[in-house]
C-alpha cells in the first residue's frame, strides 16, 4: 500500500509540467481575447472618404457613394444632398435628387429608381439605382451644402463628388478580385495547416510527460520493498 501511494504521488509529478503547459497557454488565449473585447469597445466609428464603384450591370442595383466627412462639432450643421445627372460633360446636368431633411424624388426616368442610403450623421450621403438600364450611363454628381451656426457667425461649406457610370449587360472579370479571393483561400490554408502542426506538436509534448511520468513509475515500483521502506543510509569511512 505505501508502495502504491508513493506511485501516485509521483505520477501526479510527472505529469505536472504538461498540465503547466496547457494552463500557460490557456491564461495566454483568455488574455488575448480580453484585450481584443476591449479594443472593439474602445474602437470609435471614423468617417473615411471612399471612392465609388464606376461600373453597373443590367437589370441590377448600383450604389453611388457619396462620402462627406464632417468633425464632430460639425454634426449639427443644416444639410442639403443635390444628385445631378448628365449623359456626358458637355450636357447641361439635371437635377434627380434631393436630400432636405427627408429623400425628395425628382420627376423623370429615375423617379421611383432612386433610394437613400445615407447616415443618421449625414457623413455618408449615397444613394442606389434599381434595375439598372443602360440609359443610367453618364456623369452624376453629388453636392453636399452644409451651413453652420456660431452664435451670429453662419459660414457654409458645399463640396461636389462626380461619379461615371458605365452600365454593362454582363460583368466584366475584375483580376483584382479573382486575386483577392486566390490570396484568402492561400491564408485559409495557411492557418489550417498552422493549426494542425500546433495541435500535432502540443499532442506530442503531453504524450512524451505523460511516457515519462508512467517510466518513472515503473522504476520506482521496481524497487524492492525493504528498499523503499529504509533506504540506505550515509557510508561510514573508518
């Protein structure tokens, strides 16, 4: 029985550092995940100016984006969106939208065909065209006018972003995305195969503590009794 106790108490040694190990890297991953958790909490929304796509095909929906970034002062300033079309740069534009407070549809082929894709803040300030027609080709221009109010002082700001739709009836191949999508599928892989040679690697680590821990305690089994019980004592030089 006392053999068998000391058998225990050293296989409960033996397997210490690998329960170390995996207690390590667990407090790492929790450690990590908070500091993520907190860094999107910390994370604020910031306004970055974007350029629109420039090309539609037939029969779909296309975004115009519009971005006019204000500071955060600015956020109350009174807002007017004009959307202008014209079919080429030597016509004289038309107006087919208008943002005052709430999306007014002008009269023409795009009345009905026009949505509002705007922010509450007003910083994004775009819009869609449903189904598509080849007619939706041309110049558009979005015109933001903002007038702001300090005390007596009222100074307005007005800024003009022009977009060339082309309307396609089939999408042409972007060599950009098809080489995106290469590069996703080849970090896929990456980190899969990164993945497997971790788990591999700590399988292995904790087989060769636990191998170690069960040698160790065969050797201390194999030891005689009268041995374990009194062990020999220190040699006596005459």
């Amino acid at each position: 029985m006392h053999g068998g106790c000391g058998c225990n108490v050293y296989l409960s040694r033996g397997r210490r550092p690998a329960i170390s190990i995996m207690t390590t890297q667990t407090r790492l991953l929790w450690h990590f995940l908070l500091l993520l958790i907190f860094a999107v909490r910390e994370c604020r929304p910031v306004c970055v100016d974007a350029i629109s796509d420039t090309e539609a095909v037939l029969g779909s929906r296309m975004k115009l984006t519009c971005i006019s970034c204000i500071k955060r002062e600015e956020i109350s300033a009174q807002t007017k969106v004009y959307w202008y079309y014209r079919p080429d740069r030597d016509a004289v534009r038309q107006e087919i939208y208008l943002y005052d407070g709430e999306p007014q549809d002008r009269e023409g082929p795009w009345k009905g065909r026009l949505l509002w894709n705007g922010s509450k803040d007003l910083q994004d300030i775009s819009i869609s065209i449903t189904n598509v027609t080849l007619n939706d080709s041309g110049l558009y221009e979005c015109v933001v006018h903002r007038q702001f109010s300090f005390n007596s002082y009222t100074p307005s700001f007005e800024k003009t972003i022009e977009i060339e739709l082309v309307v396609r009836e089939e999408a042409s191949e972007d060599p950009t995305a098809l080489y995106s999508e290469i590069m996703m599928y080849v970090l896929l892989v990456f980190l899969t195969l990164w993945l497997l040679v971790e788990m591999i690697y700590c399988y292995r680590k904790i087989s060769k503590s636990d191998e170690q821990a069960q040698d160790s305690a065969t050797d201390y089994l194999a030891i005689p009794s009268e041995n374990k019980e009194n062990p020999p004592g220190p040699a006596v030089t005459e």
